[in-house]
C-alpha cells in the first residue's frame, strides 16, 4: 500500500491492541426470543439480579422467565430485585415490562427498542436515554430518538417501558488523568490522543522534529487521493489580504 496509511488501516481487521476484552463482560444486551406465548398471550418473570459491568454504561438487570429462560437488559428507573416483569401483547403496561410498541400508549417513554421485530432491542439502550412513543399509523409507530430525530418503526417490534438507570452518570467528573485512562482502558479505547504535530513520524504524515514547523501541508484535490490529511480541497489558504 503506497503513501501514507492511516491509522484504520494500520490496525487491519484488529488486534489485541485494538480488540475490545468482551470476554469478561457480563454478557450482550437481548430481548427475550419472540415466540407464540409473547405473540399470543404473556409471559411472566422476576429480575434476579442487578449487575454492575465495566462493559456496559447502564446498569444491567438480569429477567429470568417461567420457561427457564434468562436475558439481561439495561435496568430502568424504579426497578428492584424481585419484581415481576411481563412479556407479550397482554402484558400490562407498567414500568419495566415488554410489550409491542402497538399495545403501548402514545406519550410513554419506552428503551431497548426493536428496529425490527425480534432483533433484540437496537435503540435507548444507555444509561437515562429513552424514546418517545409519539403516535401510531395503521402501519408503523412514531417514535422520537434520543437525537431528536422521528423514526417510523414497525407495529409489532418491542420496547421497554421506561427510561435506563443512571441519568446523572456523566455528572461525576473523572478528577484524575488515570481515572480517565482506566475509564479508556476497559473498551480498549486509545486514549490519551496527541495533536498531529506531537506526535512520531511513523504515526502521521505530520509527525516528527523535522515536520514542526513546516507550515501546513500541500493543499491536496478533493478528489483521487485515498487518505485526507491537512488542507485538502479548499479554495483558499493563508491569511486574507486587502480588502474584504
């Protein structure tokens, strides 16, 4: 590969550098497999555990169901352990439990919710995100994402009624560079990251002693060249002179 590789490139397909240690995380958010007792009626069962997990910004609660199985999914606000949760279209609408977003009243606040029916829960799954029911069509639900944006979501794929735990996460400041390092260090996450210019002249096409004070790199055209560093495509460069 000529030229100068950046690095996404450099890291390849991943490494143990780079790979995130998800082998001692608590497990993979997932909503209960859809099958005919969520379809027809209701399932019943209770939160056996409330899990703290550095893979995970939310609290994590872990619903074990009469049929034995157990999923584990971002706690909402106001839950416990030992309360009883409900699956399925007759469940009642209540905090905590899973249902259609057609069986859900317009206004409600609503987490882990399905793109597509059966996926498992894609959407508000950190910690105090939720989304907002707005209304539903004969053909698909409104609801608001975190961003703010609207998106047109499918009747029959489930959500979480509530809002995930741990709103005032962020309120805590790190204090310590080595909080913040360790804090990093739990996803793998490169941290802390130097301007260009600080850096060595294998890690940046502006790395190095040599390079400090060079100006600026060439301006480069918008166009043929795969890797975009400095100045590329612009119309102009430098201080403005004379008269606006």
């Amino acid at each position: 590969m000529g030229g100068n590789t950046i690095p996404q490139q450099r890291r390849g397909k991943g490494k143990k550098v780079y790979i995130t240690p998800d082998f001692y995380f608590a497990g993979k958010f997932s909503l209960r497999p859809l099958d005919d007792k969520e379809k027809i009626d209701k399932i019943k069962g209770r939160v056996v555990d409330l899990i703290k997990d550095k893979g995970h910004y939310s609290p994590i609660a872990k619903i074990k169901f009469e049929d034995g199985t157990s999923i584990l999914v971002p706690a909402v606000e106001n839950i416990y352990i030992g309360k009883e949760i409900y699956a399925g279209v007759n469940a009642p609408v209540e905090n905590g439990n899973i249902l259609p977003l057609k069986f859900i009243p317009d206004g409600s606040l609503i987490s882990m919710v399905e793109l597509v029916p059966g996926d498992g829960g894609r959407v508000a799954r950190t910690s105090g995100t939720s989304c907002l029911l707005v209304q539903k069509t004969d053909k698909y639900a409104i609801i608001r994402l975190p961003s703010g944006k609207n998106k047109n979501v499918n009747l029959l794929s489930r959500a979480i009624i509530g809002t995930v735990a741990g709103s005032n996460r962020t309120d805590k400041p790190f204090v310590r560079a080595g909080n913040k390092y360790y804090f990093k260090k739990a996803h793998h996450k490169i941290w802390p990251i130097n301007k260009p210019t600080a850096r060595n002249v294998a890690d940046h096409p502006l790395g190095g002693k040599h390079k400090r004070n060079k100006g600026g790199m060439t301006p480069l055209p918008k166009y043929g060249y795969p890797i975009k560093y400095g100045k590329y495509g612009s119309k102009r460069t430098g201080r403005r002179k004379g008269n606006l």
